[in-house]
C-alpha cells in the first residue's frame, strides 16, 4: 500500500492550497492553526521553523514554498533583486 504524502499548513496560505489542490487524495492534510498536535509535530519535523507549507514524504521533508513565484514584470516574489 502507498504510503500517503502529509502536508501540514494553513488554510490561509495560498502556497498551502496550491499544494493541496496539487497532490489532491494522495495526501492527508493537517491545518496546524486548528490543531495544536499537528501543530507540535510540525515543529518538531522542521526544528521549530514555523513556515508552511510542510510536506513530508516518506523520509523527505520539504518546509516552505520551493517554486518559483513572480510578480507582474518577473519580479520574484522570493529571495531575488
């Protein structure tokens, strides 16, 4: 049986919904704002970092947005000048 894919966020984090939307049934969702055990398993997958989403698969853990993401013009949004 696969194993499913976990993805700990917000239900305001548009990055979260993208994610969410993106693997669809094959993962689980926890919303860490409304569940303070999901909350604490979190933190202690990222080592305290408090930044959503987080995706766990199998052993990888990914924490945060890893895309790349423009504003209009092709002004990133993250990390750039």
């Amino acid at each position: 049986m696969e194993q499913k894919i976990i993805i700990y966020g917000t239900k305001t984090c548009p990055f979260c919904i993208q994610e969410r939307a993106a693997y669809a049934d094959k993962a689980v969702y926890f919303n860490v704002d409304k569940d303070p055990v999901r909350l604490e398993e979190m933190l202690a997958l990222t080592g305290g970092k408090e930044q959503v989403p987080v995706i766990v698969e199998e052993s990888k853990i990914t924490v945060g947005f890893q895309g790349d993401v423009f504003l209009s013009g092709g002004i990133p949004l993250f990390g750039g000048t």
